[in-house]
C-alpha cells in the first residue's frame, strides 16, 4: 500500500513538471510571436525568433525572458513600456494554459 502511494505521488509530480515545461513553451512561442509582430517579423522570420525564445536555455528565467524581449523591441526600433511587455507575458501565459486545459495537457 505505501509503495502504491509512493508511486502514485511520483506520477503526480511528473505529470505537474512536465504541465509546467508545455505550459512555459508555450507561453514562451506566444510572447515570442507577439514580440515578432511588435518587430515587425511575419512568417518563417518571426516562427523563428518565437522559437528561440522557446530553446534558449539562459530564458528560463522570467525576467531574462522580459530583459531579452525589451532589448529586441529596442533593437529594432519598437521600445515598448516593460509594462506593455509585461502584460503580454502575463496574456500568453493564460493563453497557454486555456489551450494546454482545452487540448489537454498532453498537447505542446
């Protein structure tokens, strides 16, 4: 019975890691694609950046991801208010997770 348990509490916690790890690339892809747009990138261009800001390991971090982002938009010639860029973090959060809850958490 207690090694039933045991198990049962480790599924559980692979199961919430791996929601978290499709949650954060997804909302990674999100922001990336909105920030592509503010860059004004389209097609295979802003997939790309979007994906990078998926795959790049030193993005972990939420504020590395905003740093990154705020630094791009000046780049090319958008400054954008981190207030603005936060907000937009905050709507692909919640966007991915409404779509990793409707397609379930398996999807990525």
């Amino acid at each position: 019975m207690l090694e039933e348990r045991e198990r049962s509490i480790e599924a559980k916690f692979a199961h919430d890691e791996a929601v978290r790890f499709a949650v954060h690339a997804r909302r990674n892809k999100l922001f990336g694609l909105w920030a592509a747009r503010r860059r004004r990138q389209s097609g295979l261009a802003a997939h790309r950046y979007a994906l990078s800001l998926v795959t790049d390991l030193d993005l972990q971090r939420e504020e590395a991801l905003l740093r990154k982002v705020a630094n791009d938009l000046t780049a090319a010639g958008t400054p954008t208010s981190d207030q603005e860029i936060a907000t937009a973090l905050q709507t692909a959060t919640a966007c991915a997770v409404a779509i990793l809850d409707r397609h379930g958490s398996s999807a990525n």
